[in-house]
C-alpha cells in the first residue's frame, strides 16, 4: 500500500483524517456557536452589568470622599478654595458617571431579557431592573438635593451642621445598600447563566471526545501501516546527526529504501563525506594558520576578508640567540630537527597564554594579542605571561638540543631574546589577489622587532615597552632599563626588563632593581659619579647583571665626551 513514496503514504492518511475531521467540524461548529452564545452573552452582557454596578458603588463611595474634603478645604484657615472647587467639579463628575454606569446596566440587564435564544430569569432580571430605577429615581434624588444645599451653604462661607451631614451620609448609606442588595442578585443571575455555560460545554466537550477518539483509532491503523517503512530510517538520520554534531564523522547510514527518506539518507552520507573533507582541511591549515583564525576564515570568510581596522595591539618578536653560529655545520636534518624543538618549546607557552603565532621568520617567532581573540585590557598581561614562561623554557631546551643532534654539547649556548610592544597597528587581511595573510602591521610591530635586537646591546632577554608594564598591571615585576629612540622612530621609547612575575623576586634582584633605578636617575642628571657607584651596586647584587654593565661602559664613554646640557637621557640605538 502506497510504497512508491513517502508523499503519496502521508496523502493516504490524510484522507481519511480529512473525513474525519469534517464530521468533527461541523458537530463542533453547530455546538460551539451555541456555546459561543452563551458565553457571549456572560461575558459582555452579565459580567458587564455586574461591573457597571459595582462602578456604581465606587463611584457613590468617591462622592462621598469628595464632600468630606470639600467641607475640610472650607474648614481651614483661610479656606482653600482652589482645592475646593477642584473637589466639586470631581463631585459633579462623578455623580455623571454614577447615573452613566447605572443606565449601562439597565440597558445590559433588558438586553438579556429581550434575548430569546438564551434561558435566562426573566422574572428576576426585571425585578433587578426595577429595583435599580427606584434607587436612581428615589434614594439618589434625595442624596443629589442634599448635597446641593451642602455644596451651596460651603460657597457661602457657611460650616455645615452636623445634622445635615448626618442625612447625607443616611442617604449615601441607603443608596450604597440598595446598589449592593441589587449587585448580589445581579451575581447570582451571572452564576446561573455560568453554570448554563458550563453544561453546554461539557455536553459539547463529551460529543467531541468521542468523535476524536473514533478519529485517532483510525488514524493510528493507518500510521502503524505506513509508519514501520519511516520511522526506523529516520531514527538511523537522527542518531547520524547527532555523531556529525559531537564532532564525528566516519558515521555512514545504510540507505534501504528509494523514497524521500533513502534519499535523504544518500544526500547525508554525501554531506558527511564533505565535512570530512573540510575538517582534513582545518586541521591541515590549523597547522599552517592559527586555528582562530582559520575559525574565521572558514566560517566567517566575509568579516575576516575585510579592509584593516587600527587597534591597539601587543606585539612579540622573539629570536634565538646565535643561531647563525649554531648553524654552522649542521647538517640540513639536524638543523630541521633543532629548529623544529625550539619553535615547539618557544611556540607553546605564547598559544597557552591566548597569542596568535603569526609567522616563523628563519628562528625568530612573530606573534601578537588584542582583539578580536583577545580582550583589550588583557592582552599584555597575557603577552607577559608567555615571556615568563618562554624564560622558564630555556634550561629545558639546552639539555634537549644536543640529544636532538647526537652530542655531548653544542659550540654555542642556547638562548632568546624577546621585545615586546603595545601599541596602535594596523589588523586585517592584507595581501594580493593572489594570496592574503591575517596580519598586524604598523610602527608598533616595527618597534617590537626593534627592541628584541636591543636586547643584544643591554644583555637582555626581554625589553618591553612602558606601554606593556602598564598594560600587564600587578602581573608583573619589571624594571626600568632605558629611554631609546629606534631606528626608524623620532620619539624616545621608555623600555623595561621583565624580571619575573609578581611577588616572585629574590632579594638580590630586589636590591639589583632599585640600585639600578638609583643609577638611571643619577645617569639622566648628569651625576656620573653617582651613577656609577649605583651600577656598581646593581652588578654586586647580581654580578654579571647585562644592562648595568652596559651603563657603566657607556657613562666611561660620556665622561670623556659630554652629552649636551639639554640632553633628555634618550639613547639613540645607530643600528637593527
């Protein structure tokens, strides 16, 4: 039955439930309209008069309200007439909407007596209507005339009597008692047009019960029918979806069937070869690229492959020192296998703290953070972070690289230099139409390049920029080496050593730190006697200290010939 396709099964039912349903929609539809009366006629004609009559009582109630402060405006000294010509015109007001609400709920209450297509108390429901004229007519007319003589005594500058005030709270008590006497029979007419509700609604609730239990019977003979050949095929589709959505895709679903659902199995076993093919392709260019920033280039292709934008950016070089002479005799397999390590090792530390390695130029390592893979004010913390750890490296990558090459030693010892800035660059895709690198570029990634040569001057392994320190907050030790002005750059740069992180300094390097910042600031006065005596000091603390060595040679040189008198303490680096 029905084998040829899933359209034609799921036409077959339909028919039949089609069938069905008109039988069950024309029941429904003559019923519903007899309950859609009843209801209709609870909820806008018994409801609502039983609303108007309660406004009618509210209404009274702020009548009354109105008169007591307009006898206490009249009572103050001197009397306040703006308040109490404010409170007669809400008296006249409100007594307008005592009379509108009342006359609604006479119309409401003869509307439903007129109504002959619903059972209603007709007898009670005029007795209510007679009773709510009476009390307009009567107990309200007497109320009004009593507080017009009230209202016309206080605009006289006259104090009301107690007795007058206590007729008309009589009156107000008669009429509020009458509106409530009249309100409760008026809710009782509204349960029993309820109740009516409520039968023909259960009536009609039992008929279509049983009118859709005979529907579902059959519609559940024709689903099992035809159900058998859909649901196990589907159950197949939904168990391989969920494997492509943990991440697996060496799921194939066995196609067993040439209708919608046996192609639809075809097309997904297609779908999840590709996806293969695409996750070999991430992976091979996770290897090549940052993985974030192939993220981007797979799935974002148009917001990576965007013109530049200027951020502020945190920039790394780091270069492994003496590498030419380290390469000397190798062999090409050697120096793939030494290279290789030190990448790794160097690499690791900047991927943990959250950088981006933007390229390998021969042994030096570019590498960066800012947005948008890193927060803002985050970046030369992080930044930081990698350089402490790359430090820490060190020791294991001399033991490692003479087992790499089958010695005992290497000719020269292993070693980094790092410079670090922060600064505005310019981030995005740049390149050809032939091909396109996301890239940071700018003065401040020339700087970084920059300050990583410097370290072969000050005997560093790390300079960073002031922007930097200040960036990475209380995450840091560092200390003040110099003002540089670099090659390819007119204003002198503040550059600092990273000694460790913070709290970690030993007291040798605490006594090294401020003798040298005692050094710079007699070095920039001109003091070189003093200077002198605190450079000393720095390389006692920790002998050997590279920066301190390098002033003390270079103020040996300024004793001989004398900076200028306006000199700034700026030192000009002459070369890369």
């Amino acid at each position: 039955m029905f084998r040829q396709s899933i359209k034609q099964k799921i036409i077959g039912i339909a028919l039949g439930l089609i069938v069905l349903m008109v039988i069950t929609s024309v029941l429904s539809t003559v019923m519903a309209g007899r309950v859609g009366h009843l209801l209709d006629e609870l909820a806008n004609k018994y409801v609502v008069a039983y609303g108007d009559l309660a406004r009618t009582n509210i209404y009274s109630l702020k009548r009354s309200l109105a008169v007591r402060r307009m006898v206490i405006a009249k009572m103050q000294n001197p009397p306040d007439d703006a308040v109490f010509d404010s409170r007669v015109h809400r008296f006249q007001e409100e007594g307008l909407q005592v009379e509108q609400e009342a006359q609604d709920a006479r119309k409401l209450v003869a509307s439903i007596i007129d109504d002959p297509a619903t059972p209603s108390d007709d007898v009670a429901l005029a007795k209510i209507d007679a009773r709510l004229d009476d009390a307009i007519k009567d107990v309200r007319r007497h109320l009004d005339e009593e507080n017009a003589a009230l209202i016309r005594e206080l605009q006289a500058g006259k104090i009301p009597d107690s007795a007058r005030l206590a007729r008309i709270d009589e009156l107000r008590d008669e009429f509020n008692q009458n509106i409530d006497a009249i309100r409760s029979d008026m809710l009782s007419q509204v349960r029993i047009s309820a109740a009516v509700v409520m039968g023909q609604q259960r009536q009609m609730t039992v008929i279509s019960l049983i009118v859709t239990a005979l529907a579902a019977i059959l519609g559940l003979v024709f689903a099992v029918l035809v159900g058998g050949g859909v649901a196990r095929p589907a159950q197949l589709l939904l168990e391989g979806t969920r494997e492509v959505e943990a991440g697996r895709f060496d799921h194939a679903i066995e196609v067993k069937s040439r209708d919608e659902i046996g192609q639809l199995s075809a097309a997904f076993n297609r779908m999840v070869e590709r996806l293969r093919q695409n996750e070999r392709v991430r992976e091979t260019f996770g290897r090549y690229i940052d993985p974030r920033v192939v993220e981007g280039l797979v799935d974002q292709p148009e917001k990576t492959a965007t013109e530049g934008q200027r951020r502020v950016m945190t920039v790394l070089f780091c270069d492994m020192k003496g590498f030419t002479s380290l390469s000397e005799g190798m062999t090409p397999q050697g120096l793939v296998k030494v290279m290789n390590r030190y990448l790794s090792v160097m690499s690791e530390p900047i991927r943990a703290q959250r950088g981006i390695i933007d390229k390998y130029i021969g042994d030096a390592i570019m590498a960066y953070w800012g947005p948008p893979f890193v927060e803002d004010q985050q970046q030369a913390g992080f930044a930081c972070a990698a350089v402490v750890d790359m430090i820490a490296q060190v020791p294991t990558l001399r033991r490692e690289l003479p087992e790499l090459l089958g010695v005992r030693s290497i000719p020269v010892e292993c070693d980094i230099r790092i410079g670090i800035a922060t600064g505005e660059a310019l981030v995005g895709s740049i390149g050809s139409e032939y091909m396109m690198s996301f890239t940071v570029m700018g003065d401040t990634v020339n700087l970084a390049s920059r300050l990583e040569s410097a370290n072969k001057i000050y005997g560093t392994r790390v300079l960073v920029t002031a922007a930097t320190v200040a960036g990475a907050g209380d995450l840091i030790e560092a200390r003040e080496i110099d003002r540089l002005v670099v090659i390819g750059q007119s204003q002198p740069q503040t550059v600092f050593e990273i000694m460790g992180r913070k709290g970690e300094l030993s007291p040798e390097q605490l006594k090294l730190r401020t003798s040298y910042a005692e050094g710079m600031s007699a070095y920039r006065a001109h003091r070189w006697d003093d200077a002198l005596t605190s450079f000393r000091a720095a390389l006692e603390a920790v002998p050997g200290d590279g920066p301190a060595t390098a002033l003390l040679h270079r103020i040996a040189a300024l004793k001989d010939a004398p900076p200028p008198a306006d000199w700034d303490g700026a030192w000009h680096l002459e070369h890369k």
